[in-house]
C-alpha cells in the first residue's frame, strides 16, 4: 500500500532529476559553443558576425541543439573590466529556450526554461 502511494512521486522526482540533467548539460554545450565561438572571433584575421555566428551553431548542432543565428549575439571591442590595463574583447552570448519534459517542472509557469552561454576572449588583433 505504501509502495503505491510513494511510486508515482519517485517517479516524479526521477523524472525532474533527468530533466534538470539535461538542462545542465546543454547550458554547459551552450558555454562551450560561445567559447569556441569567442576563440574563433579572437583569432587574426578578424572574421565576420555571420561566420562566429555560424561557427556557434554548428557547434551546438553536432550535440543535436538547434540554435537559431539571431540567437547568438556578438559584442566586438568589449573592454574587459577584470584586465589590467584595460584591453579590447570579443564577447559572445549564445541563448535557447528549452522546453522541460515534464510540463510546468520545477515550478516553472510555462514549462520552459532560458539557457544562455557567454563566453569572453581578448581580440589578438
């Protein structure tokens, strides 16, 4: 009796561990596609916005994530306030919204949850 009682809420709490498994891992995908990204930007010659965009979406696309290009953002000459003297930067930001495998977990009013990378590497050029 006790079984059938506590079953369907450890399955609910198994569940929201594996979603929120899920989300840990693609925010970190997220990161690391910004940092490959703002490496890629870094780099001499100077690439284009489109081609760091491209270069972030590719990456989260060989992990099956499907990032929209508007969706990635690319700051160039971004003066990093930790450096010393100051030095020019290029800062991307890579976002996706996620929709959770159980509907309104955990706690959240429209079952999706926002996801962003962001990453920052000084300009070698």
């Amino acid at each position: 009796m006790e079984f059938a009682f506590t079953l369907p809420i450890m399955a609910l709490v198994f569940l929201i561990v594996i979603d929120l498994g899920l989300a840990v891992r693609e925010h970190q995908l997220l990161q690391n596609a910004a940092r490959e990204a703002a490496r890629f930007a870094s780099l001499p010659p100077g690439a284009s916005d489109a081609d760091i965009k491209q270069r972030a979406v590719n990456y989260c696309a060989e992990e099956k994530i499907v990032v929209d290009p508007n969706n990635v953002t690319v700051t160039r000459f971004y003066i990093d306030p930790t450096a010393v003297p100051a030095v020019f930067a290029t800062r991307i930001t890579v976002s996706y919204s996620r929709r959770m495998l159980i509907f309104g977990a955990p706690i959240l009013p429209s079952g999706n949850i926002a996801l962003t990378g962001v990453s920052t590497f000084r300009n070698l050029f």
